[in-house]
C-alpha cells in the first residue's frame, strides 16, 4: 500500500475502534460519517475532506464544537489508519489544511 491510499476497516471494526477511545466524547461527531466511510480506499487527502466535512456537519456553526473536532481528528486517525506510514500522511495533509 502506498503512503497515499488507506483502506478503512469495515463498519463494526470503526465502531469498536472509535468507542474504544471515546472517554471523552469527542469521537460522537465522527460516529455518524463510519457507514459512509467503511472498508472503503480512500487517499490521503480524500480522508482528510471526509473527516473535515464530519467535523463541519456535526460543528455547523459552534466554534467550540469545531475546535474539537479538529483536535480530535488525529486521534481519529491515529484509531482507523493501521499503517503508520499513511497514517503520517494523513496527519500531515491533514495540518497543512488546517493551515489554509
């Protein structure tokens, strides 16, 4: 697999991955996106607009929300990404959006 493709686990795999580290309830957000988005091969910057627009429909307008989400992306990452080389890339692409 290359640094720019990822293919997410299948829905009940992200659904125990995402509640498995969810203490602190941030992962909801991202909870709604995981049929759209599992066992599915994604690159690396079509990951990252898939989990900006989760962030963004959960968030709307609350600033507080939106922070959060961003904050916890990585995290998100860190849980459904298994290869650490695309999970790099991924967190990269993702800071250099955030940057924009």
């Amino acid at each position: 697999m290359s640094a720019e493709n990822v293919v997410l686990p299948d829905g009940d795999e992200m659904l125990r991955r995402l509640e498995a580290q969810n203490e602190s309830g941030v992962f909801t957000m991202f909870l709604p996106c995981v049929p759209k988005l599992a066992a599915k091969r994604y690159t690396a910057q079509a990951l990252v607009m898939e989990l900006t627009l989760a962030v963004a429909t959960y968030a709307r307008d609350d600033r507080d929300a939106t922070w959060a989400g961003f904050m916890a992306a990585p995290l998100v990452i860190d849980a459904l990404v298994d290869d650490e080389q695309v999970r790099d890339e991924v967190k990269a692409r993702l800071r250099a959006a955030l940057k924009s």
